[in-house]
C-alpha cells in the first residue's frame, strides 16, 4: 500500500494516537489505506475498523486488501458518520487525513493536475453531477473571481482579472488548457500559478470545506471515553477550521467533550519530505475525548 500512496505524518500519527491491541479504528478517508493498515496492524481488531472513502477506485483497493471484517463505506464522511451515528457505534480511534490522495493527482482522467492533459473533472466521487467543466465553463464572472478568493486566497484584483480571462476564453476543455490560460496572465513564481486556482476550483467541486464544517461537530459523539481523534490538513483554510473547532470545544473546562492533544500542530520532518515532498503543507492536530 505504501508504494501506491505514501501516507503522510504516518509516524507522528502513531505516536499522537496511541493505538492499542483490540482498539476500535474509524478512518474518515481512507484512501488507499496507508494510514489504517499501519494502525490496524497495532489493533488487529478487524471486526471493529470502518475505512470511509468516496473514491470508487479507493474502494476497491480497500476491499481487495483488507480483511471482509473490516467495515468499508463508500459515502463522503459527513453520511459516514450519520450513519454511524444512527446505529450507535462509537471507536477508539478516529482519523481524517483531508488531503487529495497521490494515485488522485496522478490519475491523468481525474483531471485534477494542472501537469498533465486531462478533462476538467476533479470529482472525489464520480456519481456526482458537479464538475470542474461545470464551474469553469458556467459558473459567472463574479462566482468564479468568489471562489479564487473565498478557497484559493487569491489577492482580489487577480482572482477578477483570472476570472475574466477564463470566461473571455471560453470554452475550456483540459486541465492544460486552463493551466496555460492562467499562466500567461501571471508572472514569476516558485509555484505554478495556477496552484491557487486548481484548489480553489477542487474545493468548490467537492464542497470540501462545507463537509468539514458539517462534521467536525459529530466527532465527540462518535468517540469512546478518552480516546483520541487525529486530523490531517493541508491548506490554511482547512486547518483553520479545525483549529477554531478544537479550540472552541475545549473551552468549556470540565465540561469540554474533547481536550486538545497537540499545542501546535505536528508537521512533517526533513527525513519525510525527502521522501515525499507532498507532505510538505500536512498538518496534524489531535484531541482526547473527556
């Protein structure tokens, strides 16, 4: 599984979260399974692991690796956790990591990197209707220059002026297409410039931070006494958010359902970014249910 997708802060995960034998572990997005199969190989509680994803592709490399006991969903995190809610499990251990998965960015047909030609797509789950051809080629002027600012963090007067070349050009039909168009209009940068444009658009595509928002409430009903959840960032955006939950509902001194594990949040080290660079921007914070 690691040489599919080397899974981020995966020795800082470990050591914040403890797993234990007979542990019960809930992955929120688990992806291709770096992070669980490390902790159920500590667990080795099969019949009490849930694995979350909503990538079909994900889905099958889960089930074709994992033990029939072990619970796999293919739903976005926030019906997971309804759902679990609703038949009144509860778990050790609870991980989210919110980054886009390598085998994601590398598959050419999701349409997810600027670097290589692929239609605008960018759809985590493929059963829904929103694409990135939709919000590129629809979305107004004014929607598109919104979400350059609200999820890319452009600077306003150059989310307006990239807003109005996208739609000057269209139609827009690749990833390429639309990473060149942003690229002639931008000048000298260590990142390619349409870095912040690509996020922003992924963002809107799968309502990520919506999601966030709605679930980070329902972690400490799905939780046991005094055990632990862990979350994985990986733009300032996200990891706002769930400073600002943790910080919120730790606030309430003996009557806080969580209390925060990590002061500053867990980055990754020299050894690791050598190895994987796309850990560069992981965050990780984590917290103890009271």
């Amino acid at each position: 599984m690691e040489k599919l997708h080397n899974p981020v802060l995966l020795s800082e995960v470990l050591a914040t979260l403890k797993p234990h034998p007979g542990e019960s572990y809930l992955d929120l997005t688990a992806g291709y399974g770096g992070h669980a199969s490390r902790i159920l190989d500590v667990t080795r509680s099969y019949k009490g692991a849930c694995l979350v994803d909503r990538d079909e592709f994900a889905i099958e490399y889960l089930r074709s690796k994992f033990p029939s006991e072990v619970s796999i969903k293919n739903t976005d995190f926030y019906n997971a956790m309804l759902q679990l809610l609703e038949s009144g499990e509860t778990f050790d251990i609870i991980l989210a990591d919110f980054g886009v998965s390598s085998p994601q960015l590398d598959m050419e047909e999701r349409g997810f990197s600027f670097r290589k030609e692929a239609p605008l797509d960018m759809r985590m789950d493929r059963r829904q209707q929103l694409t990135a051809d939709t919000v590129v080629n629809k979305y107004s002027e004014r929607e598109l220059a919104d979400i350059f600012i609200k999820y890319g963090e452009e600077k306003p007067g150059r989310a307006k002026m990239l807003a109005r070349e996208i739609v000057h050009h269209r139609p827009i039909r690749t990833t390429v297409e639309l990473g060149e168009i942003i690229k002639a209009k931008s000048g000298y940068s260590k990142t390619h410039p349409a870095t912040k444009i690509f996020q922003a658009i992924r963002i809107e595509v799968n309502n990520e931070l919506g999601e966030i928002e709605k679930s980070l409430p329902l972690l400490p009903r799905l939780l046991n006494k005094n055990c632990r959840v862990g979350i994985i960032t990986f733009h300032s955006l996200e990891d706002r958010l769930v400073k600002e939950y943790f910080k919120e509902v730790a606030s309430h001194g003996e009557e806080s359902e969580l209390r925060i594990l990590t002061k500053k949040p867990i980055v990754a080290g020299n050894e690791e970014l050598v190895i994987n660079p796309r850990a560069r921007s992981a965050k990780l914070r984590a917290a103890q249910a009271n």
